[in-house]
C-alpha cells in the first residue's frame, strides 16, 4: 500500500468525495481543498507528494493557483479541467502542470496517470542511473535538488522542461525520436499529442537564449526528433537547424 500524499482540489463536492474514496483505497492519504486560497494553504501546510487540481475553482481559479504553487514547489500538479480547449491545456502545461485529464475522466486512466507520475519522480530524486549533477563550464542542473544554474543565477523551468533537459543531458550527442522522449519524461500512460515534445523544446530553447556562450545546443534533427549537442564535441552530420 502507497503512504504518499495527494492533496485534491476540487469545489464540487460528489467528485471530491469520489475522487478521496478511491485514492484512498488505493492506499494513499488524502487532503482535500474546495476553493483555490484554500488548495494554496493546504499545499504549504501538508506539502504532497502530488496535487490534483480542478481548473474551474471559486474565489482563485486553477491556472493562477498552479502558477504560484510551481513558484514555491515543485510537487507534480495533475490537472482535471471540464474545458477541451488546446488553449487551457497547453497554458497549464506552460505554467508547471505535469499532466492533465478532461472530465468526464475514467478512475482507472486517473489512477494510471498519478501512478506514472509519482514513479518518474521517484526515479528522478535518485532512483535513476543518471549523475546527480551535471555541470558545463557556467551551466549546472542538479537532479536531487531540481535546479538549474547558469552563471550562478536560477533558471526557472517548470517540470516537464527540466526532466526533458535532465533526459538530453544524459544522453549528449544521441538523437532522441519524439516517442522516445514522451516515454522517458511523460510515461507510457501518455495520451497526449507528441508534439507536446517540440512545443517544451521551444520553451527551452526560449529560457536559455538570452544567456550568451551556452554549453550545449538543442539541435533539431529534421523527421526524426531531438539531439543534445554538448558544443565542444563534433556535431552529427545529419543535424540541422537549431
């Protein structure tokens, strides 16, 4: 039986119950918040080990809840919201969301998703074969602490980008197709579109090109997916673009 701790936020009260009923008898702890304040009070007070958190909140909506919360922490945020928009998926996904599930869900896709995302966590903070930390001349990313430095000052990414830059890292000079990417950073139990994968590359690249005489380059590889090009090693000839 799991003891990790969720923390559900949802205001409407018969899939609130649902949602404590069944993670509960998964084996996990359960706390629960009704409006947005509240889900921002509860996740510094008992700090989870994951957040479910419905977008469509009283009082603070979701977006701006897992905004400030992805400022403070970096607890997984799996988002249940009743809107199909790209707009709102790909808007959580930017602020820090890990994941997302469109009501009406299935408990047991529910329960896959929280399940794969607690595991690439585990295996993230130490459980995995990668160095702890990477360092290239000015640039560090450390993988027990989920830090990145460049020139001694933070970057902030959210998540995904940084177990996707964790991932490139580990692999310098390998090209990386796009379905390999979603099953290493995004798990099996993936549904989403794979060009999530250029969509947090793009993100990255934005992060990182305002910093002069970077270490490495993401090199895109044209019908095929992504490479990480450590920029004191020879490039592969069938590179292109950066």
């Amino acid at each position: 039986m799991s003891s990790k701790r969720i923390l559900v936020v949802e205001d409407e009260e018969t899939i609130r119950d649902t949602l404590r009923y069944n993670l509960v008898k998964e084996g996990y702890r359960v706390d629960e918040a009704r409006t947005g304040p509240e889900a921002l009070t509860a996740a510094r007070r008992v700090r989870p080990d994951l957040i479910l958190l419905d977008l469509m909140l009283p009082e603070l909506g979701g977006l701006e809840v897992c905004r400030i919360l992805r400022q403070e922490m970096t607890t997984p945020i799996l988002v249940l919201t009743a809107k199909g928009g790209e707009v709102d998926k790909v808007v959580g996904l930017r602020i820090g969301a890990d994941d997302y599930v469109t009501k009406p869900f299935s408990l047991s896709e529910l329960l896959a998703r929280i399940t794969a995302i607690l595991r690439r966590v585990e295996l993230s903070s130490g459980g995995g074969a990668d160095a702890e930390v990477d360092q290239l001349g000015d640039f560090m990313l450390d993988r027990g602490a989920r830090i990145v430095r460049m020139h001694g000052d933070e970057v902030r990414l959210a998540p995904k980008e940084f177990d996707l830059l964790s991932y490139l890292l580990a692999h310098p000079g390998r090209v990386q197709s796009r379905e390999r990417l979603i099953q290493a950073v995004w798990g099996s139990n993936f549904f989403g579109d794979r060009k999530t994968v250029d969509v947090h590359v793009r993100w990255l690249r934005e992060k990182f090109e305002g910093f002069a005489a970077m270490p490495f380059r993401l090199t895109t590889v044209f019908g095929v997916g992504y490479r990480l090009d450590r920029l004191d090693e020879q490039p592969h000839p069938e590179a292109a673009g950066g």
